[in-house]
C-alpha cells in the first residue's frame, strides 16, 4: 500500500519548535500571540445555528467577542 498523505518518514513530529531542525523561526512568542488572539475565551459569546431542508444540512456557528 502507498501512503499518500505520509511524507514517508513515519510522519515525524517535535514536540517544541525549538527541536524540529526544519523550523526557521523557532521563537514561539509570535505564535503564542496569534493563538490568544484565535482561542475562544469565557466571556466570549458561542452562537451555534443548524438547518435541515431535503437531503442538506447546514451548521453555523458565530464567536461574538466581548468589547
């Protein structure tokens, strides 16, 4: 069997981008702040919307922010 989606190195992962040698930007502070500002936090408002017509289902779902 052929792995497609594999890169054929048993899909190799680090735990911390300071180990994995391909990382050229290896500080991690960048990205902690881009996950704050994509976490969905306690006081943020999760409105979740479903529809059914025929054979079509339809989920929404809408993060309001707190201001």
């Amino acid at each position: 069997a052929v792995d497609l989606f594999g890169s054929g190195i048993a899909d190799t992962f680090y735990p911390s981008n300071a180990l994995d040698p391909y990382m050229k930007n290896k500080d991690d502070d960048e990205d902690s702040e881009e996950i704050d500002d994509i976490m969905i936090k306690a006081d943020d408002a999760v409105i979740v919307c479903t529809t059914n017509e025929d054979e079509m289902s339809h989920l929404v779902v809408y993060i309001v922010e707190d201001p």
